[in-house]
C-alpha cells in the first residue's frame, strides 16, 4: 500500500482523466480545487513548465491542508513538438492546426506532479514520446467534430479515436499521456506517507 491507513489524497485537479487513473489504481482521494491561473516565465525552459504549473498549483492549494496525514497532489500536462508548448485549443480552427503538425511526427508529453504536506514538498516530471501516423483532413475533422479536445493539451486525448487508431508508438507510460504517471506518483506517496 502506498499509503497509510489514515492518510488522504488531496487532488487539486478538475481532470475527470486524473480521477479515473487515480480510482483504477485504488488511491483514496476527493476533489478540491481553487482556479490557478496557468502562466509561466517566459525563459523557462518548455522542459520545465508542467512541473512549475504543478507547483504553482499545489502551493496555491496548501490551506486544504488540515492534518499531517493529508497530502495534496497537483499535475499538469504539455505537449511539446520542437521546443513549443501547444496548449488547450481556443476553437475548432486552432485544434485543426495543432493537429496538422502533430501529423506524422512525435512528440514530448510531458506531465509534473507536486505531492505536497505540511511539511515536505515532493515535485518530478515525466516524459512520454508519442509518434502519431499521418493524420487526413477528414481524420482530423472527424475527430474535432466528435470529440471536441478544447479542454486538452496538445488537443487530443490518448484514450480516444485518435489514440487508439492514429499512435503508432509510445515510448514511456500510457498513463502519463493520459495526465498522471501513477507508477511514479505511487512510489513518490510511499516516500511521504512512510
């Protein structure tokens, strides 16, 4: 078990995908979040960002933290192909874009994780390559339309149709594509809670 008995997850996380990996790895935990604004400095290196945002949220969520026994966990997740972030889509044209140089190419997801006490502070990022096949027009139109990735970085979803049928490869953990890198998050929670 990673955690003890008494101990409880904190997820600063509105992602209904955190929650759904966090459940399937039978973590206790509830929901409590505060709105974070998501910006960085803009020298930091792109490597860096989804754990600066993961810390900048988790600190910002630490007066939820009433016991030693509770711990907050905070992620966020980028998608970087050749040294840009791309982000949430603002519409249904810049979603057709990002996916257009997605096509064909792999990219970086990088996901960070701040696990956060009242009294220690544990912080990493994961990365994950992801090789999607050449994307059609009407892939790509398909996959908005039915989809509609306007809350997800880089604007797709690995657990949806363009995952399961456009990614030829994944070199890391399917899972940290999805928004958590339990495995790791599980050995980090054995390090507080132990």
């Amino acid at each position: 078990m990673p955690l003890k008995e008494n101990y409880r997850i904190i997820l600063a996380s509105k992602s209904p995908r955190r929650r759904q990996l966090l459940e399937e790895a039978g973590l206790p935990f509830e929901v409590k979040t505060l709105e974070v604004e998501e910006n960085y400095p803009e020298d930091l290196a792109v490597e860096d960002v989804a754990v600066y945002l993961a810390q900048k949220k988790a600190r910002a969520s630490s007066a939820f933290l009433q016991s030693e026994q509770e711990v907050i966990l905070a992620a966020d997740s980028v998608v970087i192909l050749d040294d840009v972030i791309y982000g949430k889509p603002e519409d249904e044209a810049e979603a057709h874009a990002m996916l257009r140089k997605l096509s064909g190419r792999e990219h970086q997801v990088i996901t960070g994780v701040c696990l956060l006490t009242q009294h220690q502070e544990i912080s990493f990022g994961d990365l994950t390559k992801v090789k999607f096949a050449p994307l059609s027009e009407a892939d790509i139109y398909y996959y908005v339309s039915n989809f509609k990735p306007f809350d997800k970085a880089g604007s797709y979803a690995i657990q949806e149709w363009i995952g399961l049928c456009k990614v030829e490869k994944i070199e890391g953990t399917y899972a940290n594509v999805m928004g958590l890198p339990v495995e790791r998050v599980w050995k980090a929670l054995q390090e507080l809670t132990n």
